[in-house]
C-alpha cells in the first residue's frame, strides 16, 4: 500500500510538472524574463514557505538550528539547479514540450544517475557508492549503458527537431512553438538536463533537516518541505540575478506598468504556473517519504513529466504539418529515452 501511495505522488507530481508550462503560454505582451520571475517568485519563495508552514510549522525553527554546512551544501545544490531550472525554461520555450521536455529530462535522468558517483569517488564517503564501485557492479553497468541509450534517444529526437524544421515554413514552425530555434535549444537544453539533476542532490544534502522534522514529531509524509525551503532559496538567487540582468538590458521591466498588456491576467497565469512548478516537488516529497530518495522516486518522476509533457506537446499540436516518418522519429526518440530511464532505475535498484 505504501508502495502504491508512492506511486500516486509522484505521479500527480510528475503531471504538474509537465504541465507548468501550460499557463505562461497564456500571457500576453511581457518579456520571457518578465513572466518568469513572476512565476518563480511563488515556485520558489511564496508558496514553499506557506506549505512548509501549513504542514511543519516549526521549520523555521529546524531550520535555524540547523548547522551552517548543511544549509551552505543544500542552498550550494539549489543554486546549481537553479541554473537548470532557469535554462529548461529556455529549452522549452525554443524547442516546444514535447521536445524540449524530452530532451532536458533525459539528459535529467541520466547525468542525475551518475554524478553522485563521480562526486564520492574523488570525495569518499562511507555508505556511499563512488563511480569505481559503479563501474565494478552489473547495476552500475546498466546504469552507463542507460546513459549511453538516452545520448541515442535524445539524438533521435534532435534528427526529428530537425526533419521538422526543414519541413516545415518559419511562419508554420512559429504556430505552436514562437520562438523555435533548433540548435539553440538543443544547447540549452543539455545544459539544464546536467545541472536539474542537481535538485536530487539537494534533497540528499538536506535529509538532515528532514529527519529533524520527524525527531520534532511532524508527520514523516511532508518531512522534505523543510529541505525544500532552502534549496528553493537557491534556485530563486540564481533566476533572479539573470532575470533582473535581462530586465534591465532590454528594458522589460516596464511589462509591470505597460496598461497595453493585460497584467492582472499576466501576473495570474504565472503565478499559477509558479504554483503548478512547486507542486511536483510537494508531492515528489510525499512519494520520497514512501519509496525512498532512490531510483524508484527519481525514474517513476522523470518518466511521468516525459509522457505528460508529450501529452501536452501532441494537443498543442507542435509536429501537426510534419510528414509521417517525423513523427514516427519523435515517438521513437522518446521511446528511446524512457527506456533509458527505465534502465537507469533498474541500474540503480541493483
């Protein structure tokens, strides 16, 4: 039954995060970087606290007693991630979410599977498996040959990005993804499949406030809500700092005060797309709480957000006009990297 419930969650939280997306494509007349920071203003320092504080009121307090290095490595984690997040942002916006979500989560998958690794074989840590170890197991070798079959799938899936654009006219690329720019999101979007896998890694430096939620007696299911609040502090620094540059050199921070635009509307959109972000992490912390900080958590994630975010991709209708053999390559490519994902988990539970 624990089991199940763990299922659950991470599925509703999977689908929320596959479908953030949806309501910025909403707003009308505002910068990228304007709808952006908006929305992340409620992912990541609104509503984190409010649901903290709503199911363990004394995080404040786990939190202040908790010690500088925990809370430097959780925030030091969150701010890497924090570069991830505001670079899927970017991916999605130049590739679609069907592409775009496939290709940056894959990579997600993959990189998040073994980075720990790579990391406790130059800084040895008991308990802790190092790539050595990794390398020296079937798990591990499963687990490089899911990388190996994600790098296949995410290049199948670029073949498709690219027999879409050759196929179709600037003006009917531009109908269900605006800003489509191929390379460029491809760039992008390896950048922030590596680094969102630092959010992982967060949830592991973190565990200490957690465990310090269940010694306080909080209930063990919202006990990530806590570590949530510190690594959000550090996706929130980093999407700041770059919004605020991009506001300023091209002058969009006059979106908030443009009457011509819609803002109320605006604001509420990406407040709801702010709030549908944070909700994949509320509920991947239930389904944690349940299944363990582990490959079943990180691969049932990965894999509901591909299937929702090419769900989503399909009733936008982003390879409508392509010929068939394109979007056959697509379904392949996808295809592909879930079942690297599925690999990686099996690696993984080995």
């Amino acid at each position: 039954m624990q089991a199940l419930l763990g299922v659950l969650y991470h599925s509703i939280g999977g689908f929320a995060s596959g479908s953030f997306y949806m309501p910025y494509n909403k707003v009308k007349g505002w910068a990228w970087e304007s709808y952006w920071i908006i929305g992340g203003l409620f992912s990541w320092l609104i509503v984190p606290p409010v649901a903290a504080y709503l199911t363990v009121p004394g995080f404040a307090e786990i939190i202040a007693a908790s010690s500088r290095q925990i809370l430097y490595f959780t925030f030091l984690m969150g701010l890497l991630w924090g570069v991830g997040g505001l670079s899927y942002g970017l991916g999605v916006r130049y590739l679609g979410m069907s592409l775009g979500n496939s290709v940056v989560l894959g990579f997600c998958a993959a990189f998040g599977a073994i980075i720990p690794s790579i990391y406790y074989n130059i800084n040895p840590t008991e308990g802790k498996i190092s790539f050595t170890d990794m390398m020296g197991s079937t798990g591990g070798q499963l687990v490089l040959l899911g990388v190996f079959v994600c790098l296949a799938g995410i290049a199948i899936s670029g073949k498709a990005g690219m027999m879409k654009e050759s196929e179709l006219s600037e003006e009917e690329q531009k109908k269900s993804v605006p800003e489509f720019s191929l390379v460029k999101g491809l760039i992008i979007a390896v950048l922030s499949g590596v680094l969102s896998s630092f959010f992982n890694f967060g949830i592991e430096a973190g565990k200490p406030l957690a465990n310090a939620a269940v010694a306080a007696g909080f209930n063990p299911l919202y006990q990530n809500n806590v570590t949530f609040v510190v690594i959000l502090w550090g996706g929130l620094t980093t999407n700041f700092i770059w919004t605020t540059i991009l506001s300023i050199k091209n002058r969009s921070y006059r979106d908030f005060v443009n009457r011509s635009s819609p803002i109320a509307k605006n604001v509420l959109f990406s407040a709801l797309a702010g709030t549908t972000w944070f909700l994949q992490f509320f509920f991947y912390g239930m389904g944690e709480s349940k299944l363990g900080n582990g490959a079943s958590s990180w691969i049932l994630h990965m894999s509901t957000i591909i299937l929702t975010a090419n769900m989503w991709g399909i009733y936008r209708k982003e390879w409508k006009g392509v010929a068939l053999k394109t979007k056959w390559t697509i379904a392949v490519g996808i295809t592909v990297i879930l079942l690297s994902v599925v690999i990686v988990g099996v690696g993984n539970s080995m």
